[in-house]
C-alpha cells in the first residue's frame, strides 16, 4: 500500500491518527448528493458524517470531506481545524475558503444561496473540515443515537496515494505544535498504519498572551484606529503592560480602547440542510453555533519546541488583524531565537506585492498578507489560495 502525506491545518484535535488511510469505501450515507441554497453541479464529491473516536458514551465527532478538485489521487489531503478553543470548522468552511461563496438571505433566519467559489481550496486539495473537540459543532453522543463506527479517512476513497497536512486557524496555536509533535513521535515509533505527515500551517493564531495581547494597543495605534492621546494615556496608566495589569487607571484606559454569524447559523440550523449533510437535527443535538462555551480545561500546554516536529511548517498572519495583531506573533517568532536562514523579505502574488515573508531554520516560516485580518481567505481569497498552493507543492512564497 503507497504511503499518505498529510498536512496539517488550525486548531484543537487529538484524534488524528483516526485518520488513517486505507482504501475501503465510504460509507454509502455519507456521500452528498445536494445542498439546500445551491442549485448547480458539484465540482467534485462532498461527503459528510459522523466519526466515532470512543469512549463511554460514544463521542461522535462531524466532519465535512471536499475530494479535491484538480486530481484527488495526487494531491494532499488537508485536515482543517478552526481554534477558539471550542469553535466549528464549519467557520472555514462558510466564510473563508470551502466550495462555496455564501450570499446572505434576505431575512437573517432565511437561507442563504450558495454560489462556487473560484479560491476554494479544494482546487488544489482535497479537504477535510471536523468540528473539534467533544463538544464543538454537531458533536454527537452515542446515547443520542446509534451511529455506525468507521473510520472516517479509511472508508474515503480514492486518498491513499495523497500528501497530508494539518491546518489550523486562530486562537489555540499551541495545539497545533502539540498534535503535531504527538504524530511525528507516533511515527518515529513505528505506529501503524504509517502516516507520511508533511507539516502545518497555522493561519492568525495565538502563540503566547504576553506577546499578543501587549501588541494589540500598539497595534491600535499605529493602524489609527485610536489617537495618540488615547494611546499615551493607556502606556503610561499601564506601564506598557496590557495583558495581566490589574491597576484600576490602566483597566479604565483600555475599556475606552475596547468598548468600541448569521449566515452559517442560518443554513446549518436548516432541517433540510441538515438532513443534506448527514447531520442530526436541533431537537437532538441542538442549535448550531459557531463557537462553544463548553470546554473546560484542567491545564494549558502552550511551551514550543521544534523537536517532533514536521519538515514544513508556516504561520500566516493578516496585518489588519485585530484579534491577534501579527506585530506580536512576529515577535514571538523571533523570540525562539532560531537562526535566520530567508531574510525579511516581500513575497509576490498576481504580479503585487502581498506581504512579507521571513525563514528560519527548522523548517518555520513567518508569513504576512497585506490588507487580511483575522480570517485572512475571508479577505483576500485569491491571494491565501496563491501561498497555500505554493506551500503544499514545496515551492518558494
């Protein structure tokens, strides 16, 4: 059996090695076959459905599976996981670079009508979108109902000869680093069935507190967002720390600063859309929603290491994001002191400049795109296709 490749995308998931790949069918329910809102011909296979990943009850996990739409048989497969913690990938999916571009109805509760989206990633890998952990998205436990335990990649046809990564959007960033170490040890083990795991990226997230939020009132500033009075009032009430300052003339000085979904609601809490995606209606699992309020966590792991890790790994950021200005993940990158091996440089897409890039070494690239925020597919999609093309194939950014 040809070994897989496997890249990694965005957010919280600890059931990779669910994911391995056979070359048994998919589960005849679980191909997609129309959508409520779109009315033309899919441009590749949707599957969808539930994985069960154990435990007492069963925990059900959704996912969505888009087969590539260049040629399925080559190119990557893409695990996608949005942070929060606690949010849907359905978020991906919606708003920034699935197969379609979602037009709003005409009433915030009336459904929205679905057009193709020419930078959807599937036009260079097959994707998988998995709402993660337990409790995020259409998650499912067995006393809802009896659900048919399979393996989600290893009933997906057609996948076995593919590269595959992990990636991961926003806020929780350190998952993605630990979920990768634990794969590369697995496989430097000798875990079976082998996974040929190529990397991550990770798109706006989290690296440290202390560097994120410090940054975002500078950050604030330098956009013109707020006023130097309002800045100089908030350096000097709070001494340049912004994250963990408890003095009550700092706190008032940056709730001046601070005091400032309906679409995916909408179409996932259709019935019909629902009973299209193969997933369980409200009155058993409940709205959807897009981020959850109910994970809880006994401890935090957010310490870096480049030991376990894979050959190819990325961290995009947005310039104009404001919920995670890339000033400071900028500066954490460089606070792990890692040689430079590609200096600061412009990166160029469509004949403009689109951000700037820098390397190091261990296979870490720090990446920025001019003009995204936070969601930068949500943005600028024709250039976050461009690099995530050229980073799946190896080539330069």
């Amino acid at each position: 059996m040809a070994m897989a490749s496997f890249y990694l995308f965005s957010s919280s998931l600890c059931m990779l090695f669910s994911f391995v790949v056979f070359t048994e069918a998919a589960p005849k329910g679980s191909l997609i076959t129309h959508l409520p809102g779109f009315n033309g011909i899919f441009p590749s296979k949707h599957y969808s459905g539930y994985v069960d990943i154990g435990g007492e009850p069963a925990k059900n996990l959704f996912y969505y599976f888009v087969v590539s739409e260049r040629n399925p048989a080559k190119d990557p497969l893409v695990l996608w996981l949005n942070g929060g913690p606690g949010c849907s990938s359905f978020d991906g999916f919606v708003y920034e670079h699935g197969p379609f571009n979602f037009e709003a109805g005409k009433t915030p509760i009336s459904l929205p009508t679905l057009h193709l989206n020419p930078y959807s990633w599937s036009k260079v890998s097959s994707m998988i979108y998995l709402d993660s952990p337990t409790g995020v998205g259409f998650f499912l436990l067995e006393k809802h109902m009896a659900i048919q335990n399979w393996r989600l990649v290893q009933r997906i046809p057609g996948i076995h000869h593919q590269s595959i990564l992990c990636v991961w959007r926003v806020l929780c960033w350190s998952l993605c680093a630990t979920l990768s170490a634990a794969i590369v040890k697995g496989i430097k083990s000798g875990a079976k069935p082998t996974i040929n795991f190529k990397g991550y990226l990770v798109g706006n997230g989290v690296t440290d507190m202390e560097f994120d939020a410090n940054a975002l009132v500078p950050f604030t500033h330098g956009m013109g967002l707020i006023s130097s009075e309002m800045f100089e009032k908030a350096r000097d009430n709070c001494g340049g720390n912004y994250y963990s300052n408890e003095s009550k003339s700092c706190i008032e000085e940056l709730n001046k600063i601070y005091n400032d979904d309906q679409v995916a609601s909408a179409w996932l809490n259709d019935k019909g859309v629902r009973t299209a995606i193969h997933a369980q209606q409200k009155d058993v699992i409940g709205e959807w929603e897009i981020c959850t309020g109910r994970l809880h966590y006994s401890s935090d792991s957010g310490k870096f290491s480049h030991e376990n890790q894979p050959p190819v790994n990325c961290y995009g950021s947005g310039d104009h994001d404001m919920c995670v200005p890339f000033t400071g993940s900028e500066a954490w990158t460089r606070s792990l002191g890692y040689k430079i091996m590609d200096e600061w440089r412009a990166w160029i897409s469509n004949d403009q400049v689109a951000g700037y890039t820098q390397g190091y070494e261990h296979g870490l690239t720090f990446l920025t795109i001019k003009g995204a925020g936070h969601t930068v597919p949500e943005y600028k999609p024709r250039e976050a296709l461009d690099f995530f093309g050229r980073w799946l194939e190896g080539k330069a950014i």
